[in-house]
C-alpha cells in the first residue's frame, strides 16, 4: 500500500462513522417529513440537505444548492439530529472541525471547489458535537 493510498484510508476512517450512529448526550432529533423514499434514501451517518424541488437528500459540498441547507445528521429509520453529541467516529483529535465533504461525509480538511460548511466539531476521539456553520461559496 503506498502512502498516498494509507492517508486516503486514514482520512476516510476518520471522518465516517464507523459503526451506527451513538447518542452520547442530550440531542435533538426530528423525524423527517417527506415520502417513504426519501426517508430510506437517507443512510444512517450522513450529513444531510433539503433542496428546493427535491427534499430530503445527502448533503454534497459540490452541489451549491446545498449551501446553507445543511438539516444535521442522519440516524435512520426518518430520524435526523439537528444539535447534541454523536459517536461512533474514529482517529479524530480533540478540537478537530468537520467540515461537509462529497455524498454526505464529513472531512477535517475543507473542500476546494462547490461550498465549505463546518458540521461539527470533535469532543473526542470518536465523538462530535453538531454545530453547523454558515457557507462559504468557493
């Protein structure tokens, strides 16, 4: 494996949750409004949108639309949480800012291209606060 290839393991390791989502604490989840589809598209741990003339959708740093219409993240089964702390992570470092990446991931480096947007910022070694950011247009 070379080493290009070790860091792009590293770097997805550590910004996907690993295992299902964990509730650590208080955490504000709302059931998500919307057609059955929309709900089951919606795979546990992904950041997620709502686009006009869409709906419910994984959140894309490269897709504009999505600026600024960052909902939280997804729990399954039509749940989404909106604030509080999640785990389930791994290899982050305390202090750490996620910010949205492509097909609803989350990334500690910033995207170059579409919009950056802070999602949430690492307590833990595996767990993150929600505190979504305002956009930034690139």
């Amino acid at each position: 494996m070379t080493q290009k290839n070790r860091q792009e393991q590293l770097f997805t390791n550590k910004c996907t949750f690993m295992e299902e989502v964990k509730l650590l604490g208080p955490v504000t989840i709302q059931s998500i409004p919307g057609t059955t589809s929309q709900i089951i598209s919606l795979p546990q741990g992904l950041v997620c949108a709502v686009e006009p003339g869409v709906g419910y959708v994984t959140a894309d740093s490269s897709n504009t639309d999505h600026a600024d219409r960052i909902l939280g993240i997804s729990l399954g089964a039509g749940r989404l949480a909106t604030a509080g702390e999640l785990g389930g992570l791994s290899q982050l470092t305390p202090g750490d800012i996620l910010f949205l990446n492509g097909n609803g991931t989350m990334a500690t480096t910033p995207p170059i291209s579409g919009f950056q947007q802070k999602v949430a910022v690492a307590i833990g070694t595996s767990s993150v606060i929600l505190s979504i950011g305002p956009a930034i247009l690139l």
